[in-house]
C-alpha cells in the first residue's frame, strides 16, 4: 500500500461540526473512494450477468438503452456530487436525505436502502454462477452440464447457491478486518477489472463480424408486444437500469476518506463515467463480434458465449476469471455500503439495537455486528433460492428499485430545497456546485428516478414470472417492507429527533493518524 498523507485533524474536526466523532479508521485516498464506486456498478458483473437477457428481449439494438440510463443516472451522480461535498458522512443517502428532506423521509430513505442493500449482496453473489463455471466446471458442484453457467435451472439454482454463499462469506469476513483491508483487496479487484476490461475491447476489435449498424437490429422482438418494438425495449433495457447504480458508495466512506469535501464529488462522478464507457464499448464490440445474431446462445449463455467464440476457450477463460474477480470486489463493495448505512442509522438511534449496531471495534476500527447482520442476511435470502429459483429472480429486481426510491427521495428534497429557493445553501463554500444548470439537472434527475422505478417495478412476466404472486412481486415486497418501516417509525421514531450515540464533546479524544494510508 503506497504512503500518502496522514489524516488531517481538519477532517475530524469537520466531522465533529456535524456532531460525529472520529471512530472510523480515516485512511483511504482518493483512488478508493472511485474503486468503491467503481467496483460497485463492476461493468463485468453487471454486463456479463445481463448481456443475454437485454438482447433476448430487446436484441441488439438494447445498446441504446445503455446511453439513456447513463444520461440519467449522470444528473443523479451531479446531484450526489454536490451534497457529497456538502455532507462528508458516512451513510450517504441516508445522511443527505436527513440533511435535506424530512425527518420521516430520512428514516425510509435508510429503511428501504438497508433491505435492497442486503438482497443485492445475495443478487451479486450467485453471478458467480453466471461465470465460473463457464470458466471451469469444476466450478458447477451440483448439476450438469445443462445447468453450466445457469440459475434458472433447478440444480443450476442450487449451485448458485452454494457459490452465492461462499462469497458472502469472504465478504462478510473482509469487512470484519477493517477498512485498510477492504480497500486494499478492492483497489487490486477494480485495478484488475479496468485492465482486464480495457484489454477485452481492444481485442474485441480484431474480430468484428459487421459494423456498428448492428445496434439498429431489433431481431423481430417487438412482435406480439402492444407497444411494439417500444414495448420491448422497455424490458430489455432493464439491462441498463440493473447495472448502473451503486456509484454513491465513493460518498458512503467520506469518514474514512481523507479530505472527503473534495474528494468524493468527482469519485462519485468519475465512477459513473468510466464504467459506462467502458460498459458502451463492452456491449457494441460484443454485438459487432457476434457470427450470427440469430444465435440461441445469445440470450441463454450472454457475453461469457460470443467471448469463448471471439478470443477462444483459453483467453475467454482468462477475461471470465477476471470477471469473477470483479463480482468478487462488487460483492465486497456492496456489504461495506451497507455496514456503512446500519451504522450510520444506528449511531442516531434510528434502528433497534442501535448502541450495538454502532459500535465500532478492535484495532482497525470497524463495525462488527453490522458486517455479520448483513451476511447472515444475505445468505438467508440465498436459501430462498433453493426453494424457487424465480422466487430470487424477483427478489433480484425488487433490489434494484430498492435503490432508486431512496435515490428518488434524495434528489426530490434537493428539489424541492432548491425551488424553495433553500439550495445551494448560503454557506456552500469552494466545494463542487452546478451553478445555473443546477435546477434543470436536478429536475432530469427526479423524473428519470420515477419513471425507471416505474418502468422497472411494472408486472411483466418476461421478469417476474406468470405466477401471479411473483409477477406482483415488487408491490408486494416493496409494499410490506414500506409498511413494517413506517409502522416502526410511528411507534418508536416519530417525534424523536436523531440521538447521536456517538455525540461529541469536549472530553472526546480523536484517534491518532496510524501512518499509511490506502491510495
């Protein structure tokens, strides 16, 4: 881990100004705060994991998907970026929600983020199913070789499963060595991933079949739909909308970040920027490779298929391998954001066993009780898997609009400050602002929100399934998390400001710099 400077005292006396002492070990530079981001959306786990399900639905011309949820979910990261560099906490969307919506608001924001967050551990986990043993079938413990890179098999469902949990177990154990280690191994996942990836679309190139017209195909898939090709689209393009989340992670670790203030804006950005253009050029090299955009394979194997066709069975296993290890930092990534979101909630008393769930342990200054409550978590939700494969699938979808109602919580009360005329605040200082594009951005930015956690939530059966308990299955899960949370927050939360359990004063005593810091 390369030396750089030691944590400024400024930066804990800056997090006192909120009323948080330093407990968490601040040691990451500004390469971690992207990598968090990055590893998070992983182009390689996304991609990989969804390639055939967008051009099954939508065939080739699903790419234009990709650059739509960019351009949304850009305005969303500008958003982010200007309430990163106003509130350096750890929490991210719980905390800015706090800072500029409503108390209740606040509460669900972190409520529903903290279940999505903790399906989304399981969701990421059994892409390892997707790639490994595509690579190896060594990999593919139970089954055969029908049920090789498969979960939608019965013995595909199982062995994704038992990969599934194995992996939240090296997470979990990961985080529970504290932040230094996360970040290391995570800083190597995303530098592997970034090479990797650039690598594959450079080699992509020297086996084009057709030119990029080929993201004009539609293949027929708008036939049957009473929308059309439009109708189709639609479905595929959640192939998009799956990938291109997570990039707040690189504001989540501010308290662990050195000089947060300055940088987590550009983290968050950069993030979302250079895994969409690689994910671009992924996706349209892949299509251009492709030796008949008739083939079957396309949408029952995805990108791991035209990859072994392309490179062959040694390179492809290569590039799968290094798919693997970016799931593997995704998986990690996700479980740090969401220790990070329990303990923030919990150091102000807003979740049962809050002084538990705060509290922040041994050397390395980490939330232990935190990290095993999401694994546990995670792997009981895998073991919905074993039961009903298409019971995960639907759990899997629910996830995702589980994070875009609190990114649409945050973004609709930042609106709503700023036609109030209350944002930017008076005292916004030299950190990262949108100026006078600020209310267009922001407004792009809560429709998009809607109309994508619309687009995503609507009962399709192509996603759900027929049964109709499933097809309803983001009402229905979405609807009982949101009642128990708002049960909850009447009986116990309403009316009762945030009690900060780890409230500063002048007896508090910030812990020293402890020398390197990961880049």
């Amino acid at each position: 881990m390369a030396h750089v400077e030691a944590p400024s005292s400024a930066d804990s006396d800056d997090l006192a100004g909120f009323g948080y002492k330093q407990e968490l070990d601040r040691s990451l530079g500004s390469f971690s705060s992207f990598a968090a981001g990055f590893s998070y959306i992983s182009i390689l786990t996304g991609v990989f994991e969804l390639f055939g399900f967008g051009v099954l639905n939508a065939g080739p011309a699903v790419w234009w998907s990709w650059v739509i949820v960019f351009a949304g979910q850009m305005c969303v990261a500008l958003c982010f970026a200007e309430l990163a560099g106003q509130f350096p906490l750890a929490g991210s969307v719980y905390q800015w929600s706090k800072q500029v919506g409503t108390d209740f608001v606040s509460w669900m924001t972190g409520w529903i983020l903290i279940i999505g967050s903790i399906v989304t551990v399981a969701a990421v986990a059994v892409a390892w199913q997707v790639v490994l043993p595509q690579a190896n079938k060594f990999f593919e413990f139970i089954g055969g070789s029908a049920d090789v890179g498969s979960y939608t098999t019965p013995d595909g469902a199982k062995n994704a499963l038992l990969l599934g949990a194995i992996l939240v177990v090296i997470a979990t154990v990961i985080n529970m060595l504290g932040v230094r280690v996360m970040a290391f191994i995570n800083n190597v996942g995303v530098t592997a991933e970034l090479i990797g990836a650039s690598i594959l679309v450079i080699l992509l190139i020297f086996h084009f079949h057709r030119g990029p017209g080929v993201v004009l195909h539609t293949l027929g898939t708008g036939t049957g739909h009473s929308w059309g090709y439009f109708g189709a689209f639609l479905i595929g393009g959640i192939m998009s909308a799956y990938v291109m989340y997570g990039f707040d992670t690189a504001g989540t670790l501010a308290e662990e970040t050195n000089d947060p203030r300055r940088a987590a804006p550009p983290a968050i950005i950069r993030a979302l920027v250079a895994a969409s253009i690689i994910g671009a050029l992924l996706i349209l090299f892949a299509l251009m490779d492709i030796k008949s955009i008739h083939d079957k394979n396309l949408g029952l194997l995805g990108l791991p298929y035209i990859i072994k066709q392309a490179l062959g069975n040694t390179a492809g296993d290569v590039f799968l391998y290094d798919s693997a290890l970016a799931i593997t930092v995704c998986c990690l990534a996700v479980c740090t954001a969401c220790i990070r979101m329990l303990f923030s909630m919990a150091r102000d008393g807003r979740l049962p066993g809050g002084p538990v769930l705060a509290r922040v342990s041994g050397r390395a200054r980490v939330p232990i009780v935190p990290a095993i409550f999401v694994g546990v978590c995670a792997l009981a939700i895998l073991y919905v898997n074993k039961a009903n494969q298409s019971a995960f699938v639907t759990l899997t979808s629910v996830a995702i609009i589980m994070f875009y109602l609190p990114y649409l919580a945050v973004t609709g009360s930042m609106l709503a400050k700023r036609l109030r005329g209350q944002w930017p605040r008076p005292d916004h200082g030299p950190y990262f602002n949108l100026g006078r594009f600020g209310m267009l951005i922001n407004v792009i930015a809560v429709l998009y929100g809607g109309l994508v956690a619309f687009e995503i939530a609507w009962p399709r059966a192509t996603v759900y399934g027929t049964k109709w308990y499933f097809r309803f299955g983001a009402y229905e899960f979405i609807g009982l998390s949101f009642i128990a949370g708002l049960a909850y927050y009447f009986a116990v939360q309403r009316g009762k400001s945030p009690a900060l359990l780890a409230r500063t004063g002048p007896e508090v005593e910030i812990p020293a710099p402890r020398g390197d810091a990961v880049p």
